[in-house]
C-alpha cells in the first residue's frame, strides 16, 4: 500500500476537515465519562472518533489490492436455499416451543449474517439482489409474525388502547365514538383496521396482522428504492438489510400501532422525496409527496412532527445548494448524477399549515392539541431542563439507571447489549455523512439525508441530556434508521473503496457477524419475551393474565373511574397495570408501592407469578420506579382476602373478619 502526500490529496477539503474536527469532538467528549454514566455519552464519543479515524486512513491510504476476496460461486449460490432451511426452521421452532426462544434468536441472528455475507462477500456474477431481497422480506415476515404467531393477546402497551379505540368505532359504525381523543384528528390506522375487519370478515385482532402487519415488512423495499436512487443494486440491498434488521424497526412490526403505518408512509415520502431529487420528476411525483404528508398526517402525531423535520431538512439542504458553498460545476457525476436543486417551499409551507391546521381542530385534554403540546413543553422548559438532567426513558435512562444498580458483569453489560446494533449503524452513518460532504460528491439528496438524521439524532441523544424528552425520542429511532441505513450503506461502500483488502475484510467481518446479532439481541426485537428476562419487562400476556384481567373486571363490573373511591384503587406491577385500565377492566389502576424491606399496604392488589420470577416494576416510598423480584406474601398479605385467582394471578382485597375486627 502507499500513503499520499498531504499537499497531493489537498488535505484542507470539506471531508478532511470533517472528519478532523469530528475526531477532536470525540477526545473532547471523552472526560464527560468521568462525570455521568449515561450510556450515549459514553460510547457515542468512541463511535465518532472510530468512524472518522476510518476515514481519515482510507483518504491519505492507496491500495493497489485487486477486488476483495469473494465466496466461490458453489458456496454463494447455496446460501439463499440454506436461509431458506433457517428460515422454515424458525417457524417449526415457533410452533413447537410455543414462543421465540434463545434458540430462535441465536438462529435468526446466523440467518441474518448469512444474508449480509451474499451482499458483500459475493462477486458481480453471483449477486442477485432479487433473491436477496426476497430473504429479506421473507426474514422480517418470520421474525415478526413468530412473535404475533405465539402471544395470546397483542404484544406491546399503547395498542391496547388503540384496539379499544378500533372496536369502539367499529361497533358505532361511526368514527365520532372517539371524538373525545387526540386520535379523532388522525383516525387512519383505526378506520384501515376497522375496514378490514368489515371487508375480510375476520375479528380485529386479525384485521390489524393482515392489514399494518402485513405491511410492514413489505415497507423495506421502499428503503431499498430510496437507496437505489444513489448507489448501485448491491448497496441499495444493504441498506434495506440494515434497516430490516434494526431493533425499532422489528418493534413496531410486532407491537402494531399508529407509528408503525406512519413509519410506512414515511418511507413512502422519504422515497418519493429523493426521487424528485434525482430524477427529471413530473407532476405526478410531487402529487405522490402531497398524497404521502397527508397519509402522514391523518395517521399520527409524532410521525408528523417526525416528516416535519424531514422536510426542513430538505428545505435547508436546498438553500446550501443555492446560496452555498457547492457548486453544481463541480458534483462528481461517477457519483451520484448532478441535478439542479428542487424547490420544496411550497410543499413545506403547506405541509407545515395543513399540520398546524388539523392539530388546532384536535382534542386533547381540555385544549386542543397544539395548544396542549406547546403547554407541556413551556413545562418542561421551565422546571425540568437543564444540562446532563438525564430524564428517565428507555433509550437512555433506563441503561444509566441499570448500569449504576448492576451487581454484575452480565447486568452491566446488558445495557451495552442493547444499543450495540445501533452505535454499529451509526459508526457507518458517521463514515457515510464524511464521504457525502465532499465538495464533489455533495448534491441535495444526500445533504436531506445527513441533515435530517443530524436533527433527529439532535432529537433523540442531545435534548433529553438536558431533560427534554416531550418528543418521546424512542418513537423516532426507527424513522432515524431510514436514512441511517442508507448512509451507513455509502459509508460502507466508501471504506470497501478506499481502504486496503486486509482492513476491509476485517471490517465486513466484525460487521456482518455483529449487526444482526446485536439489533436481534436488543430488547426491542424480543419484547413479547426478553432474552434477559431479569433486566427486561415483558411486553406481553400469557392466556392465564390476559383471562384475569378479563375475570377481574367481569367481577368488579369494570366500573367507571369516577366510580371508584381512592381507596378502591387496584394496584399492580408495571406493565401489568396498562392492561386493566387500558381495556377499560378496572380504570383506575396504579403501580404496587413496595418498601425496601416489608410488604405492600395497598388495600386492592393483584399479584402474578411474572413479579417474582422475571422483571417487572415498582415504586418505592419515594415514588421513584424500581424493579424488583417480591414473593407473593409481600403484595398479596396474609391478613388479605383472595376474592379470584387462576394459579398465576390472584386479586386480594381487604379481608371481610379484619374489617369486622
């Protein structure tokens, strides 16, 4: 190999100044270790500084290397139908177990570096993105539908109410039944799952697989297209598997909600955006963009304000095309193609009203939705924000708080675990967004997509450090991986370029027997049961709780919430509580207060074998969660009566010889 010279490779060039400055901000960053324990602050610092010390060897790096070592043509032939042997194996392991095991999740991952291996370790003349594509889709349909396959009830805490919300419309036939709620100004997914109930004849458990379900995993191909528009086939199919793979993106294929059709509309729009971008666009592409915003709008809230910022990304980006330093002379066209700048002001002016519009007409509380949000946020403004607050949530809180409370090597690395796949990705996106801002590579497209997963990082990692999480940041992470997928995919295929056959092939190798591992290993992929079911809730219900829940109610009458006195509150674990009120069983439902060391003085608790065998959470006197592991005898009290139990759950209640005592 041979090293150029700084003055031949003119080191003072956007990409060089970059990545040097990137490298100075991950030294910079690195004492904050010292300080706080969060985990973004203490692995994002390493990721940034690896990414761009990556990319700094393979600027001033030559190789006069031939291609990189690739499979021979027997082996790389045989791999789709080995996948597909895996991927009939994950069904039968699925029906036979019961639910997705250890067994499966350690097979799913070695399905899914197999797929990674036939992208980047196959030659020209193997590699066929078709079938490659189809073991895509074909993984994420198995992946996802094992879980929906083996969970009684619905996996996750949010769809609860919204099921509520779909069988209330459903049984008025009008979609005035939810006026009272936010979700009356974004009815969509409701109406999608209520007509498909109508018009396959099938209840609303089936209605929502075979409708937002079914979907889902077909959503892919449109991260695929989107990329295809930039880099070649063999790329493009790497980004639709890194995306396909991604923990979040695998969350909302399970736990089936509004997100999950406003991440698929979003992917629509991402697609159609780049397309106007890229190609000589008509008038029915920029229809296709209205068409998508709107679908986005009517859907969900937070998806809206998500392509919000995806716009205005676009729009920023267009203004440095414009009045900025890149000029059009100069794009290298082996590249990406060389376009003039879109004007995207009236689509984001218009999106933009249309969302302030409907947002103002929409219940929420006692004002109207936008009026609730700006409200909530001047709160936070005011009395929680504030530099290193970390505030409490599971993208980030929850791993600080675990690891401070972990006793051992496998609680402390548990946190670590989980955001593996993701700091993977994104030490990819941070090589792909160096290789994007070089002068002659620079073009509209891709600036959307390095600004828009700049902002949503800004989103997800920077504003809850100061205590601002009113965006609900883990809502966003798998609209981030959009673009994220697509840029560590030139990131990838800029260091496959640049750097010398040895260090590449150690690079692909790490990474394709990293990432599928890793994003599968993630709690979000296996909530329905976690693979470290002792630092992880699970999301879901055996028949056992789900029949309780329903007996429960059945016994108490489900009364209204205003029916029910402060002392007739029922309490429980968290999660267990958002079903009884969720469902309408009990409506007033709160979290067990559970001492240090005693028993619970709730008058109404329900107790279920999952507290003290598996995680699952608590207050403590300080109303501070916590999880914990209690015995029967310390939430449902001896002195206490058992009014109902099936075994695995009991409801006790103030026994009636104590009251008469």
């Amino acid at each position: 190999m041979k090293y150029s010279s700084l003055s031949e490779l003119r080191p003072l060039r956007l990409d060089t100044i970059a990545a040097v400055v990137g490298l100075l901000i991950a030294l910079a960053l690195l004492p904050l270790q010292l300080f706080v324990s969060q985990i973004y602050l203490k692995t994002v610092p390493i990721v940034l500084g690896l990414a761009c010390g990556l990319y700094l060897v393979s600027l001033y790096q030559r190789t006069e290397a031939d291609a990189l070592p690739a499979l021979p043509s027997s082996v790389a032939l045989s791999m789709p139908a080995l996948v597909l042997v895996g991927l009939s194996s994950m069904v039968v392991l699925t029906v036979l177990q019961g639910e997705r095991t250890i067994y499966f999740f350690g097979l799913s991952a070695l399905i899914g570096t197999l797929v990674l291996v036939q992208i980047v370790f196959t030659s020209e003349r193997d590699f066929n993105r078709g079938v490659v594509l189809l073991q895509i889709v074909l993984f994420a349909l198995v992946f996802r539908f094992a879980a929906l396959y083996a969970t009684p009830g619905y996996i996750g805490i949010d769809i609860w109410t919204h099921m509520e919300f779909v069988e209330q419309i459903r049984d008025a036939e009008m979609l005035g039944a939810i006026s009272h709620d936010k979700h009356y100004g974004s009815p969509f997914y409701h109406l999608l799952v209520v007509a498909s109930s109508f018009i396959y004849d099938v209840p609303l458990r089936s209605a929502l697989y075979l409708s937002v379900g079914v979907v889902m995993p077909f959503a892919i191909l449109l991260v695929y297209a989107t990329a295809n528009l930039l880099v070649s086939a063999r790329w493009a199919t790497l980004s639709a598997a890194l995306f396909a793979f991604a923990n979040y993106v695998s969350m909302w294929g399970m736990h089936l909600i509004p997100t999950s059709l406003g991440l698929v509309f979003f992917l629509g729009l991402l697609y159609a955006l780049i397309r106007v971008m890229r190609v000589e666009y008509t008038g029915r592409d920029f229809s296709l963009l209205i068409l998508f915003s709107i679908a986005i709008i009517l859907t969900h809230q937070v998806s809206t304000f998500i392509m919000l910022v995806l716009l205005l990304a676009a729009f920023v980006a267009q203004i440095i095309f414009v009045f900025g330093p890149f000029g059009l002379t100069r794009l290298d066209t082996s590249v990406f193609r060389a376009k003039k700048p879109v004007n995207l002001f009236g689509l984001v002016v218009f999106n933009f009203g249309l969302t302030i519009f409907i947002w103002s007409l929409t219940p929420y509380g006692e004002n109207s939705f936008l009026a609730t949000v700006l409200l909530f946020f001047t709160e936070t403004l005011e009395e929680s924000a504030g530099f290193l607050n970390i505030a409490s949530g599971s993208s980030g809180g929850d791993a600080e708080s675990s690891t401070q409370a972990a006793t051992t090597l496998l609680e402390q690395a548990v946190p670590y675990l989980d955001n593996l796949g993701f700091l993977v990705l994104l030490c990819l996106t941070f090589a792909g967004c160096l290789y994007v801002v070089h002068r002659r590579r620079a073009e509209q497209s891709v600036f959307t997509l390095l600004l828009a997963a700049a902002i949503m990082l800004v989103f997800i990692l920077v504003l809850p450090m100061f205590g601002i999480r009113n965006f609900i940041p883990t809502r966003w992470f798998a609209f981030l991986y959009a673009p994220m997928a697509i840029l560590g995919a030139i990131g990838l295929r800029s260091l496959n370029r640049n750097l010398s056959a040895g260090i590449v092939v150690s690079i692909l190798l790490v990474f394709t027997l990293i990432y599928p591992g890793a994003m599968i290993v993630a709690v979000e992929s296996n909530a329905e049961n976690p693979i470290f079911s002792d630092q992880h809730e699970r999301l879901a219900y055996d028949e056992s709780e789900l029949a309780a829940v329903e007996s429960i109610g059945d016994l108490t009458g489900s009364p209204d919430g205003d029916e029910i006195r402060p002392n007739q509150q029922l309490y429980t674990d968290h999660p267990y509580m958002t079903v009884f009120s969720r469902t309408g069983a009990y409506p007033s439902t709160g979290p067990v207060t559970l001492p240090e060391n005693g028993s619970v003085q709730h008058d109404y608790t329900v107790y279920r074998t999952e507290q003290s065998t598996d995680a699952t959470f608590f207050v403590d006197e300080n109303g501070q969660e916590r999880m914990a592991s209690p015995s029967e005898d310390r939430v449902c009290r001896p002195e206490q009566a058992v009014v109902y139990t099936n075994g695995d759950v009991s409801l006790c209640t103030p026994s009636p010889a104590t009251n008469a005592a």
